[in-house]
C-alpha cells in the first residue's frame, strides 16, 4: 500500500499568488469594466534584445543540419558557456573552475533541489520575509516540524527577521544554523547586503561549519560598484558558500530557463571532504536533470557577449528607472518605500496599521493596482508589501498616476 | 555543523557511461589510428525536421516582439500543448483532461523526482535489468539499504527478473511492493509489454493499492499495433498508474528537453483520496520547476501538428531500420538477439559464457564498436549487451560489417 510524502500536508495552505487571483478576479466580476494595473509578479516584460534573438535562432538552426545536430550534451553545461560565466565572474576578481559551475534550467530549481545534497537532521536558517520556496523545499524534504498559522511559521526553523531596524538584512543567528539561505539584492525587500554584512555571515558559516545558499539571481539589478555581486567577493566564501544565479531577470529568461550554481571544490562540511560537495550536486545533476535546453544555452553564451552584456544592460536599465518611478511617485504621498535602488522590487510600508491584506485590497479597489502582500513571504513581511519594477513603461506610469490621484491615505 | 544527504555514499561506485568512455579512451590510446564505431549511448543523430525547426524559430521569434513576449508560463505547461496531447491520447482510446497533464523538461527529471510525492517507507520494486534512475533516485532519497556488490543489488528493493524465459518482462513480484517501475517499450532489453502482461500489473497494483509508474518514452517506436502505447490503454490503469513520456526519441528532443508526465485524478493510494496525487504533483512542480523553455514548448506543439508528425515518423522509421540492419546482421554470425523490432534498443546475449564486460572489450578490440553493457542495468543483465540503433546510417552499416568481418566468435 503506497503512501505519499506526509511532509507535503505540512505546507501552509494559502498559497500566495493563486489568493491574489482569486481577489482580483473577485474585484473584476464586481467591476467588469475596471482596468487593472499589474505591479505583482516579478516577471519579465521586455523583449529579448537582438543579439539574444540571434543566439537563439542559431541554436535552432544547429539543430537542423546533420552536422550541426546535437542531442544530450553534458548535464553539467556546455564547456563554453560555464567558461564564459567563469570570465564574468573573473571581471568582479572572483576566479572559479568551469567544474565549479554547473548550468541548469533556472534558480528556482536550483533554489528548490539544492537542499537534497544535505541530510534531513541539518537546522535551517531563512531570511523573514524569504522567497517562499527556500522554505517550502526544505518543509517537503521533512526538515520542519508543523506549521503554526498564529505565529505564521515552521517549528523547527530559523527564521531570521529582517525589519526597518535592521535595513533588512539581518545578523546571523544566535542559533548554531547548519545551512543559512540569504538572497541579495533581496526578493521580496529589495534590500542588499554589504561586504561587510556578508562577511558576518562567512565568518558565522566558517566557525560552525554552516553552508550558506547565496541567491544571487538579481545581482544584475546593483547599481551602487561598492555592493558585492556575489558571495564570493568575500573572503573565506568558497570555504561555506554556495551561490545560485540565473539569467531569467537580467536576460529576459524567465520563459526561455537558463541559470546556473556554484558549487566551490574548496566547500566542506563537518562529515565531507572538499570536493565531496561539489561531486554530490554533479551526481544529483547527472540523476535528476538531463542538461538545460541547448538553444537556451546558445542564448546563454549570446547573453554573455559584448552585444548582449551592452544590450541587456538597457533593459535593465529600462526597469530599473521603471523602480525610480515608482518609488518617487509613491514616497511623493508620503508612503514610506524600501528597496528599489539596487533591486527591481520595492518593499512598501503599508499607511496607518493595515496588515499586507488589508492594503491589498484598499489598493485594488481604489486605484486598481495589484501587488503582493508582505506577509506572503514570512511573518515579518505583515504590514508591508511588495511592488516590482517588471512593467511597460507606460503601464508603470498609469499605475503610479493611479495610486497618487485615488489612494486614499 | 552542516551533514550531507547520507544516502549518496550508498550509490554504487562505478557510473556505466564514465566507465565505458574510460576503456574506449585507453584503446584510442593504444591504438591511435582506429576508427571507433559507437552504438552505446541511446542519443538521437538526425537533425530535426522542417517542420519543428520552423515551431522553434516561431518560439524564438515571439520571444523578440512586444506583443508575443511572454516569461513565466504555467508551470504545468502551455493549455495548447497539454490539450494536443491530450488529443494524442483520445486516438489511441484514451481520454485526458489537460489538468491531468504535466509538461516538464524530459522524461529523466520525471523519473527521478515522481518518487518525492512518495514517503521514505514505501516498498520499491523494478524491473531488472532497468534504466539507472529509477534505482539511483530511490537509493538517493532513501528508500534502500545498502548496496551488495555480490549479488549488485541494492538491500531493500524488489527486483523484477527480466530473462529469456519470460521474454524479458517479469510477473508482477511475490512481495507486497508499493512503488513498481515498469518501462515499456523497455530501455535496456527493447521488450514491449503486452496488453495482457500490462493488466496483471494493473491488477496486482489495484489488489495492493500500489502504484505503477511507467515510463513510456519509446512508445512512438512501437511497430505492432496490438501492442499498448499507453498503460492507460489497459482498464483500471487510471486508478494505479502514473504515466511518463518525452519528446526526445521520438522528436529528436534529446538536447532540446520536453516531457511530459501524467497524474490521473482517478489515481488514489492507501492515505489519500483520489485527486490529492495529481494535486502534491502540482505542488511539487511549482515549488521545484518553472516551467519547459517556452521555446521547446513552441516545438512541442508543432512535433504534435499533422506536418510533424509525419515528418518525424520518417526519422523513426530511419531509426527503425538502423534497428533491423543490426539484427539482421548479428543473427547472420549466429549471435542471439532480443528487441530491436517494437524498440530502438539490442538486447544481445553474449556469445560463450563471456561477461557483459568481457564481451564488451572483446567487441571494442576486434572490431572497434562500442556498446553497453547489460550488467549496467542490474545483476539480471549480466551476460547481455545493449546496441542502440539511434545513429547515422552509413555509421551503422559500417559497424555492422565491422563486427560480422571481425568477430571471433
């Protein structure tokens, strides 16, 4: 008699984007004739620039001629492209192997497997509020007791807060964590770590032989050069980290699935050797993935080139002023607005004492603007909310005029 | 103090494909001028058609427009493709509902992560001799104890004998198992389970409520029309059974990574009712996966167009033939060979008393081919040897001549 994963009905029910819609889809029934102003899910808008089109279209013409033909390549990513991102990651004085580099088809999936390479008896440590399938993955992999919907977490995490106080990037725990998640730029806050809040962090890592899971899937979106791109700028890093990274955002990838992990030779934990690590993640790559597309990856290496890095550039340079328009329209009617310099999210502070819920929906119904509610992503997240850069210009400038003419605060 | 996932260390050692590439690497040493022929590794050789390569180019093209830029899709597919093969199926008599239908990135991640939705305790049986994933991804998550290198089995799993004397497909086992990996057409032996070999199956999963999880990936290579492409086909299958499909053989998708899975809402176990199953799978994709590249999706939908479909039955029927030249040719020396006929994979009985291994060096010495050895697969491939037919026409014949002109037997 099979049985399935017990661990799966341990996940909090609500799931947060299928509420969303469920509301908005409500509001519209109500008001068939309303137009509404997505500023909610951090999805890409943009087309792809020329020099990516073009990559992609030779990686299908490839796949046409008997000579160029390939099938399977290999799991871990085409030669070429783990050499290109090794000589992007040289530019910023960070020097890895290609083996240390494994392509996949995105962060997410990466984000969500790389805790299988770890037993189930390691304490997990997580930003509060946190991209929710840091915690989601390792509550299906058993290492959560329940869930306790009046303190809005997992027994047996810890979850470490992430306030105004703090500028939301918090210390590390007071907890001896085994494996620590830390996003930077952060989903949802927008905030980034400096060098020298990541440091606290390696130091930690190094001292009780903690791993840390660095997503660093919006470092693109930095525009301060004093702020590390990756973890790996700190010294100490290849010892404790590994970084997850991702062209969906920066490229326009998030349909066509490209990203990669780092997995540093010099990593060990207390029961490996150094190399164990990095060979587990190429064992579990080699069982549970086959390679990433290889048109994608042909759109990778185009990515990589000195026409894409020019002309992905401006497309997020395209967002990013899309994030300076929203966060001064907004702060011109006295919202209080995190984020949004070196990030493409905003992290808003909602007026008065309204939860996340209760601004979602005075949001909607007076200006039709959605955005996601800040505690959808921890219990820290309550009382703030959430708005992405991802839009036409045009439809982020309607949703601003929107918010400032009839939100009422 | 962070541990590893402790279950890796059980894995057996020796990987089949590394070690196979190692020996050919020593011959080509040693004899620097030979010419090596390859019917190892089942990777697909002709290009894609016309046909495909014009829905990928239209997936590329849509990707650089402001109007037909898309990101993030559904994480279970595009509704069009799903509902494509969904019309695939009704032809064959087997009614789907899209939400039935889960498109992935191939049939390998589908056949490594199926097991997650599962508990650690369930029983696990598999065909042996059997496709590497299946066993590996179990060992991995634990559901095995550790590996006999004696007998080359893993304590703790059901292995399934698969023999000349029951044609290479097993009874269902004795024990009450709760997982069973069933492959048909079958990777490595190319037998084809019977429409009645199938319901006992069904009929023991059904009695027990295990459920059988059957990867149908070369069904598109399936010659004789009284044999089920689809376990579906058999009564009572949607209640027991997870089907897993791909792209890859049959569109030449190897390297382009499309699949799909399918999670009847019929399907129920022990401690869940029926629908649960198909939903943990969801929730298993939006927290692990994000998606097939829109790009592959595009080429999906055009592999299942009129057009395509006739473009890449041409390829089979290429393949096909490859399949019968090195049939026809190994039986002219005398060798006895299985499968080939409803699949694109050899079963060879080594000739003597030679090892899988020993047979392997001795095709590699005397006539330069390459091939698989059946221990690979399981101890009930021992004394067998795997030939693929995926492969360039003249690089077939030639292998072929190679070993009836060469061959000490």
């Amino acid at each position: 008699m099979a049985k399935i994963n017990p661990h799966y009905r341990k996940l909090s029910a609500g799931y947060l984007f299928p509420e969303i819609s469920r509301r908005v889809a409500a509001f519209q029934k109500e008001n068939p004739q309303a137009k509404i102003y997505r500023l909610g899910i951090g999805n890409t808008t943009e087309p792809l620039p020329p020099a990516v089109i073009n990559g992609l279209k030779n990686g299908v013409e490839r796949l046409a001629s008997l000579k160029t033909y390939s099938g399977y390549g290999d799991e871990q990513g085409e030669l070429a492209l783990r050499e290109s991102l090794a000589a992007l990651y040289l530019k910023r004085g960070v020097t890895l192997r290609p083996g240390e580099l494994f392509i996949s088809d995105g962060a997410k999936p990466d984000s969500g497997n790389i805790q299988s390479i770890f037993g189930v008896d390691n304490l997990v440590a997580f930003q509060d509020p946190a991209y929710p399938v840091y915690v989601d993955s390792n509550v299906i992999a058993g290492r959560s007791d329940s869930y306790n919907s009046e303190s809005c977490s997992y027994a047996g995490f810890v979850y470490m807060r992430c306030s105004e106080e703090n500028g939301f990037i918090p210390e590390p725990p007071a907890e001896k964590a085994d494996l620590i998640y830390l996003c930077s730029p952060n989903n949802p806050t927008g905030a980034v770590a400096s060098h020298q809040q990541l440091k606290k962090f390696v130091d930690y890592a190094r001292k009780y032989r903690a791993v840390i899971i660095f997503d660093a899937a919006y470092a693109d979106f930095i525009t301060d050069p004093a702020l590390p791109r990756s973890i790996y700028e700190v010294d100490g890093a290849f010892e404790c980290a590994i970084e997850i990274n991702s062209f969906s955002k920066s490229a326009g990838f998030t349909g066509v699935r490209l990203g990669w992990a780092v997995v540093p030779q010099a990593l060990s934990v207390e029961d490996s050797e150094p190399g164990e690590l990095n060979r587990l993640w190429l064992r579990r790559q080699t069982t549970f993935f086959n390679g990433a597309s290889n048109i994608a990856q042909r759109g990778g290496l185009a990515v990589l080139s000195p026409e894409g890095q020019v002309e992905c550039k401006a497309v997020i340079n395209l967002y990013m002023e899309n994030a300076r328009l929203i966060r001064e329209g907004l702060q011109q009617i006295g919202l209080t607005i995190y984020g949004g310099v070196n990030a493409p999210y905003l992290w808003l502070k909602t007026p008065g004492s309204l939860t996340s819920w209760e601004f979602f929906d005075q949001l909607l119904s007076e200006t039709q603007v959605v955005g996601t509610p800040g505690s959808g992503f921890g219990p820290a997240g309550e009382g703030y909310f959430r708005l992405s850069a991802f839009g036409h210009r045009a439809d982020i400038e309607a949703a601003v005029a929107q918010i400032i003419a009839k939100l009422k605060i």
